[in-house]
C-alpha cells in the first residue's frame, strides 16, 4: 500500500495554475497544426467499401462528404485558437475550446485510420492531452497561484508521455525480440524507405545501411530511447535531455523513412519542458 499512496501523493501533488495554462496552450497549438495541415478533405474519395471505421465511429454509415471534413477542420481550428487566446486570460474558452479541438482531432484522426492503416501521428498528443481535456480548472500563463487541481493534468500527462513511448519499446521485443536490433530488420527498413523514395533524401538511409554496425547501432539507440523513456517519471534533471533525445529519434525518422512525426516532437518538448521547470512536477 507504500507505493499506491506515493504515486497518488506524486500524481496529486500542487501545481502551478500558470504551467497548466501554459500546457492548455501548447496542447491547443499542436491540436491547430495537426487539424489544419492534413489534407483531410481528400479522404472523402475514400470509396465505401474500404470505410474500416475505429470502434467509436462505428456508428457511421461512411466516409463524411469533404464539406464535412472541412467543417470539421474549421471548427476544430477556431476551437483551438480560443483555447490559445483563453489561456492568457484563464477564461473559459481555454477550457472548452481545448475539448472541442480534441474532440475535432480524434474525429478526424478515426476517419483517417478507417481508410485500413491504422496511423500513429496523432495518438500521443490526444492521450497526452487528455487529462488536460477532463481538467475544469481555470487557470491564466503566468500565474504562480499553487494548487492541487494545476498539478495533475500535467502529471498525468508526462505519464501517458512515458508510456506510450515504453510501451512502442516494448512491442517491438515483444513481437520480434532481440532480433528487431541484431538482425537485418533496420536494413530492410532503410532499403524499402531507399526505393519508395519517401524521404527528403535518400543518403542518409543509404548510408546506415550500408553498414550493419550501423544500422544495428541505430535500431539499437531507437529501442534504448523507447525503453528508457520512463526515467522522466523519477529524474527530473533526465526530462530534458530525453526530449532533445525525442526530437533526434523524430527528426532521424523523417530524414531516413520519411516519416513525419513532429507533432510527437513537439508534444515531448512541451510536456518535458515544462514538468522540467520546477522539482515538484
């Protein structure tokens, strides 16, 4: 019963009102630019027998007409910029707005992955802001006003934060093990990114693999990131230096596999960046 008492003394600990709005604002910012820089109108050519919806949207019939999506994308991005502008004032739009433009996203993202591939690129802002979402609070950037109610979203959210990012670790061991590192995995991951010419250059993952020291030398230092991730929950001076970690992992990945994962970039250096600010966060 020890460690249940110290996680929920952790978890619930105080916080301070200016580094949740602060967080309401940044969540609300990535929100905008994952809503507004798809081309989500393009997916309403999606013919019906390929509508493979997620779980919450089974209950649509199909693929929303582009009038829809757009509308979508309208209303999540004005909710969004509320949330931003309500947040320097702690107003209630910064707590609504944030809830619409979340709402918006996971809508938009379901229709997405219901084309068949399930898509990563919008999961770890929607569980990291979650908390944030369920949050009541009123709070303004800037304010130093402590209280319990400022602390938990962002707590909870570094949490989800290490998980997730753990959690990618561990199903890659747990589907392939050691094998996913010591083998010809990265190898043909890299000669597939190679032909398909997705990224922004094709030197980079040429030359990892061309070497196999190389390739297992970064599929090794993806894993120990990914696995090493919760760290951030004990060793506040580690928050840092895993976000930078985070951002190379990201910027590595779209530079070999083309593979654009900012928003996971951007998330991590907001919610490291600010629980890195003070040693009771």
């Amino acid at each position: 019963m020890v460690v249940p008492r110290r996680v929920d003394g952790w978890l619930f600990a105080e916080g301070q009102a200016g580094h949740l709005a602060a967080l309401r604002a940044g969540l609300a910012g990535i929100l905008l630019l994952r809503i507004v820089t798809w081309p989500f109108v393009e997916l309403a050519r999606t013919p019906a027998s390929l509508f493979r919806p997620p779980l919450f949207l089974g209950w649509a019939p199909g693929m929303p007409p582009a009038a829809v999506l757009v509308g979508l994308q309208v209303l999540g991005a004005v909710a969004a910029v509320l949330a931003i502008a309500g947040s320097r004032y702690g107003r209630r739009p910064a707590v609504s707005g944030l809830r619409v433009a979340w709402l918006v996203l996971l809508a938009l993202g379901g229709l997405k992955t219901s084309t068949g591939k399930v898509l990563h690129n919008d999961v770890l802002v929607l569980l990291v802001a979650f908390p944030a979402v369920l949050s009541s609070a009123r709070a303004r950037t800037g304010s130093r006003v402590s209280g319990t109610a400022f602390g938990w979203p962002l707590r909870a959210g570094l949490s989800a934060l290490a998980l997730v990012y753990f959690l990618c670790g561990v199903q890659k061991l747990r589907h392939s093990g050691l094998a996913w590192v010591f083998s010809d995995n990265m190898r043909w991951i890299l000669h597939d990114a190679v032909a398909s010419e997705m990224a922004p250059t094709t030197a980079v993952a040429s030359a990892l693999m061309s070497s196999a020291a190389l390739s297992v030398a970064s599929a090794l230092g993806l894993l120990a990131i990914e696995l090493s991730f919760p760290v951030v929950l004990v060793r506040r001076g580690a928050r840092w230096p895993m976000a930078a970690a985070a951002v190379a992992l990201h910027s590595l990945t779209w530079v070999t596999l083309g593979l654009d994962y900012w928003a996971w970039s951007l998330t991590a250096v907001l919610v490291l960046g600010l629980t890195g600010l003070r040693a009771r966060c």
